[in-house]
C-alpha cells in the first residue's frame, strides 16, 4: 500500500516539472496572443493579422482585442477590379470573380475568369436555341447582349404585346381602320371613303404594295377639281386637310411595314409621288427622296425607340393638296417677325401667301416627331419665282389646331437656302410641309396717318354734305335724295373702315365678319345711289327733258334693297369668306370679290353708257333751231358732275382691289388718298359750286353774324322754288 502511495505521488511530481518547463519554455520562444478574432491569425503576444481578403478598421495588423476582420469587396471602390466589357465583378467572402454579362459567355466554356486580361466574353445567339425563345407567330432578333422577338412581315401584334417580350404574339396584318370627319358634308367624300372599306376588305399583306397604289389612286380622285369639295367652307376645308393628311400617315406608315424592303417609288397619273424606303437599323445619315422633295436625316432620329422592325421613312408629294390649304393663316415665328422688323424699320402684322410647291407630307417609323433629337433637312422642288420686296420664300409646315382645323406656321422651321427651282429647308420636327412665297404685311405708320386724317376729312366734309342736302330748301328734290342717301352711305363705310377694318387677333370671328359685311352693303349702296343719279340724269336730258325722274319710293327699293339682296345671296352661300386673318373685307378665295366687283363694274358701265347717251342727246338739242339754253346749259353741268363723280368713285375702288395685297403699296397709299378725297370732292361739288347753296351758307352766316339777309333773295329763291319743285339745284 505504501509503495503505491510513492508511485502516485512521484508522478504527480514529474507531471508539474514537466508542465512548468513547458510554460517557460512557451513564453521564451512564441509570445502568441490567443484572443484574435475569426478571419486572422496573431503576429504575436499583442497582435492579430486579417486573412488575405479580410481587413480591420485598423489595417491588416491591429491590437484591439474588440476589432474583427471583414470581407473586403474588391469589386467595389476604390479598389474596383476591371472584369473587361460585357463583364461584371463578383465579390466572394474573401475573395472575387469576373463572370460574363447576361447574354454573353466565355469562348471556352468557363463560368468564371479573374481579370480582365482573361476576359473572352462574346454575344451568346439565343436565337440559335432550341427549343426556340420566340413563338411561332414571330421572328427573333439577335441583338448584342439579347435577343427581341418580333412580328413577320405582314404581321402586327396582337394587343397587349410588345416587341421587347419573349411571348410576344402576332398575328396577320389589317388595313388600319378610316372613318369620316364628322360634320363634313359631301359626295365627293363620301365616295372616297366606300373605295377605302373596300380596300380595307380586300387587303392582304402580300398586296400591300398595289393597295398604296389604289389608295393614292383614290386619293387623287378625291381632290380633283372641279368637286363639291369647293363648295365646303373655309374651316370644314382646313379641317378635313387635316384630317386627311394626318389618316394618310398613319395608314401609309401602317402599310409599309408589310412591303418587302429596300425602296419603293410611285408616281400617279395625276403626279402624285409616294416615295418609300425601308430597311433594317441603320447608322450615319441616309437620303431618301423624288423628284419633287428630297430628305436627309439620322437613323437614329428615323427609328422608333425599343422597335426591333425595320425602318421606315416616307414622303407623299402631292399637288391637288394645294386646293385643301389655301387661304389658311400664316403664323410667322418670332425670330422671323423680328429679322423682317430689322429689315423695314416697321413691325410685321402679318403675311398672305402663295402656295409654290408641292404638299409634302413626311412621315417616319419614329411617331414622336414634335421634338427631334437631330433636326432634317429638306430639298422641296418649286417653279422658279423672285421675290420682290416685300416678298420672302418660307418654309412651313402644317400645324394642327383644337378645333381639328389647321393654319402655316414657320415655327421650328428655318430657310437655309433657294435656287432657281428649289429651296432647302430643316426642320427640328416633322409633319406636312411646302415652300411658300409669302407678302409680308409691314405695318406703314406714314399710310396709317393718311387713312386716320384723309378719313376724318372725308368725314367732316360728308357731314357738312348731309346736313346741306337735309336743310337747305331751295334744292329739295329727286337727285338732292340721291345725293343725300349716297353720302350717308359713304360715311357710314368709311366710319366702319376707320374704327374696324383692321382685325387685331388674327382670327375671323364675328366681329370682324359683320364689319366685312356692313362694308359690303354700304359700298354697294353707294354704287346703287350713283347709278339712280345716272338714271335721274337719263329722264331729265333722254326721255322727258322737263318731266319727272323715279318715285322715292323706287329710289329707296333700288338704293337699299338691291344691295342688302346681293349681301344677303353672298352670306348665306359664302358666309365665310367675310373677314380675313389681317383685314375685315372680303376674301378673294374662290372668287368672292367678284360678289363686290361685279354690281360695282356692271353699276360703272351703266353709267358710262347713260353718260354717252346723255351726251350725244345734249349735243342734238343745242343745235335745235331754238333750244332751251338754260336748261341745257343746267343738264350739262349736272352730266359733267356726275361724270367726276363717277370717274372718282369708280377709280378709288379700281385701286382699291389692290388694297390689302402688301406687295402692292404704292397701289395701297393710291387708294388711301382717293378715298380720303371722295367726301371732300362730294362737298366741292355738289355744295360749294352750287349757286342756291352758297346763298344758303351766305344767309347762316348772316344768322350767326347778326346780320339779316336780304327779304328780296329769300323770297326769290322761295318762289323759284315754289315753281320748279323737282330741280336740283344746279
């Protein structure tokens, strides 16, 4: 027992040597901490070092016992790894690799590279795939990096699918729906759109080339002159130039994407030229063009985003398209208005214009046209023209309005150069252009100034001219009635010219149409009161020499009741063409002024003819043997007056055609002063070279002076009066 008691207590003994030698033996050689955290090593007794690919706050090597290593993320800044192009950076817990973008893989078959040095990533070809990626009904696309699955040719998507989704479905393409504008009556219209139902029946998209033809076939049928379409008002003209332009579009765009590529040309027997061109996507500049328009643009700008479809480009030229958009507002851009003010030291109020090319309508794959990225030029062929002085070659474009109507506009469009027969326009959007040659309105304070003080003249003496033929007697009679109604005819038109012929807002509304109107009947009247003075002087020399003229009766019919008929007749036929964009007159389009122009010559020719008569009649009775001198001698002096009158009138308004055409001002400032003249010339004649009147005036100014006229001359004049009730007074 006690032998075994040494035994254990000699190891036990051994045991504690043993342990105490080899903790001194630890701390004299290694002096290795043991509290270094997860990721990292001890450098020694106080310090830890991270694992490659780890860090501390600290670095690599730290001392706190609360410090951990993290991963470092070396596909992150600053420390970012380039993987190469079509690569992305993958980081791993303490580590990273490069893999090969979506769409993309390496040469060998690898999953995984680590720099950029090994990269070999190339487009992956899903459309080689089977099964294949994209349905039945479409073609895939392989694009770098992707692939898109879009509809076959002469196939459209069916709704709720896009080109950009791996189940997209198509299905075969229709002739796009086309209805009529409503509130446009006509047969003409009418029979058009029973060709396009049919044509839409009847299309196939292996036919879409012989149905662009027939539809621009139609088209021209539609606007060939001469139609009821001329009949439709101005607004319902714009509007369904509007509407038309717009359909065609949209259904030509439709259509092309059914043709089989490349380019495409089409010329009608009415010279209608559709010029087509269509091809996968392209880079750079590309020209597409015919023989009346030309166009230079970008791909890019051509191309509709996310649209893996061939692209379009378009142009429609049409000539019969001019009969649509005339007569239309021409809206000038500011930079313009303020190049033309710099140019004539004077405002522009305005511009009318001539059509000179064709109707160019343009159209692309891209629909969102408003605002282009990179703008096109354009090469528009047009007969040769000089523009004169007031005359500039513009270039505009169709723009649409709320009202479904539309008006030119230089807005967005800029001349960048003309020749002999072309003109060379660009563009920072798209839609149906055309050269123009317009007049520019200058506003001309010196011709403002004439017609504001010549008609306040003219005025004043028509005043003067009333009030005599109202209240002095001794010249009471038929032709003092037609005098008198004449002035007050030409006073109120010349008192509505001064205060309302210029249309300030640019649109025609009512206002401005009933001053056209009121203007049409007063001149009018005008003319007819002149006329009766030709008839009154054609009873007194031709057929009764001492007898009595017309009845007033007939004087007020014929005065005022022809022409409120002739205005009545032209309003409810044209009633739109009272009132232009810059003027309150008539307008010109579709022969209108002829509703004016007509009464007016036929009213100057009757005179003239009753004027000869007259003549040839006085010269035959002053060589009777015993002729009556002093009424002869009176129907003279009333024929010569009535001839100045006449050739005043009549020669104011021949200038007065050219009165609101603004490249015709010397014409215009003719006008102005003529008809400045007529109320005073009115005065002179029938007033101050009237021998009873100047006694009338005499006696007023007696009145107002104090002084009493003579008994003897009142009642002279009262008697002569008394015995010739019916004379003029000459």
């Amino acid at each position: 027992m006690g032998g075994t008691g040494h035994s254990v207590f000699f190891l036990l003994y051994v045991l504690c040597v043993l342990w105490t030698l080899f903790e001194a033996e630890s701390q004299k050689t290694s002096d290795c901490a043991r509290w270094c955290p997860l990721n990292s090593r001890c450098v020694n007794a106080t310090a830890c070092r991270c694992s490659p690919g780890f860090t501390s706050l600290s670095g690599d090597i730290f001392t706190n016992l609360l410090e951990n290593c993290d991963d470092i993320n070396e596909c992150g800044p600053p420390l970012a790894v380039s993987c190469g192009k079509f690569a992305d950076c993958q980081n791993t817990e303490g580590s990273y690799h490069c893999e090969c973008s979506p769409g993309y893989q390496l040469a060998s078959g690898a999953k995984t590279f680590k720099n950029e040095s090994e990269n070999t990533c190339q487009d992956v070809d899903e459309c080689s795939f089977r099964p294949p990626v994209c349905h039945n009904s479409t073609v895939c696309v392989n694009t770098v990096g992707s692939y898109r699955c879009r509809c076959r040719r002469g196939w459209e998507l069916k709704p709720g699918f896009q080109n950009k989704q791996m189940n997209t479905t198509c299905q075969e393409m229709s002739f796009p729906a086309w209805t009529e504008p409503p509130g446009i009556k006509s047969q003409r219209l009418s029979n058009f759109f029973k060709k396009v139902q049919v044509l839409r029946r009847d299309f196939k998209p292996a036919l879409a080339q012989d149905t662009i033809q027939n539809l621009i076939t139609s088209v021209d049928e539609l606007l060939e002159v001469p139609s009821d379409l001329d009949a439709l008002a101005l607004p319902e003209r714009h509007k369904m130039a509007t509407h038309l332009l717009s359909e065609l579009e949209r259904v030509l765009r439709t259509l092309a994407k059914a043709m089989p590529g490349a380019s495409f040309t089409y010329r009608s027997p009415l010279n209608t030229e559709l010029s087509l061109m269509i091809q996968e996507q392209g880079d750079g500049y590309t020209t597409i063009g015919q023989s009346h328009a030309r166009m230079l643009l970008d791909w890019a700008v051509a191309a509709a985003a996310r649209d893996s479809d061939p692209t379009v480009m378009g142009i429609l030229s049409s000539w019969k398209m001019q009969k649509l958009l005339a007569n239309a507002s021409l809206e000038l851009d500011p930079e313009t208005k303020a190049k033309l003010k710099d140019l004539h030291q004077s405002p522009v109020r305005g511009a009318q214009y001539e059509l000179l090319s064709a109707v160019n309508l343009v159209f692309l794959s891209n629909t969102n046209t408003e605002h282009l990225d990179s703008p096109v030029t354009f090469a528009f062929s047009h007969p040769m023209k000089t523009p004169g002085p007031r005359q500039g070659l513009v270039c505009a474009f169709w723009k649409s309005d709320d009202r479904g109507g539309g008006h030119w506009n230089t807005t967005g469009c800029w001349t960048r150069g003309t020749s002999n027969d072309s003109t060379t326009c660009q563009c920072s959007h798209l839609s149906s252009f055309a050269v123009l040659m317009a007049h520019y309105d200058i506003e001309d304070p010196k011709l403002a100034l004439i017609t504001k003080v010549g008609l306040a003249l003219s005025l004043v003496c028509l005043l003067l001219c009333i009030l005599t033929f109202l209240l002095v007697r001794p010249i009471q009679g038929s032709r003092t009635t037609v005098h008198l109604h004449l002035c007050i005819c030409l006073f109120v038109g010349s008192a509505i010219f001064l205060a309302g012929i210029e249309n300030e807002g640019g649109q025609v509304g009512l206002r401005c149409r009933l001053v056209a109107g009121l203007l049409h009947y007063c001149f009018l009247a005008a003319f007819c009161w002149m006329s009766l003075e030709g008839l009154e002087l054609y009873f007194l020399v031709v057929r009764v020499f001492h007898g009595q003229g017309l009845s007033k009766c007939w004087l007020y019919l014929i005065g005022y009741g022809v022409p409120l008929l002739i205005v009545a007749i032209s309003a409810a036929v044209r009633h739109e063409h009272y009132g232009r964009s810059l003027y309150c007159w008539l307008d010109p389009e579709d022969g209108f002024l002829w509703s004016f122009l007509g009464p007016v010559i036929f009213i100057v020719l009757f005179n003239a003819v009753i004027f000869v008569t007259t003549v040839w009649k006085l010269t035959q009775k002053f060589s009777e043997i015993n002729p009556d001198m002093k009424k002869l001698k009176k129907a003279r002096v009333l024929t010569i007056t009535a001839v100045a009158q006449l050739f005043l009138l009549g020669s104011t308004w021949v200038f007065g055609l050219f009165l609101f055409n603004p490249h015709s001002w010397v014409l215009s400032y003719t006008f102005t002063v003529l008809n400045c003249l007529q109320g005073f010339f009115l005065f002179i004649f029938h007033c101050l070279l009237n021998k009873k009147v100047r006694e009338e005036y005499r006696k007023w100014a007696g009145w107002v002076t104090g002084n009493r006229y003579s008994e003897f001359t009142t009642s002279s004049s009262n008697q002569t009066q008394a015995h010739r009730p019916s004379e003029s007074g000459m």
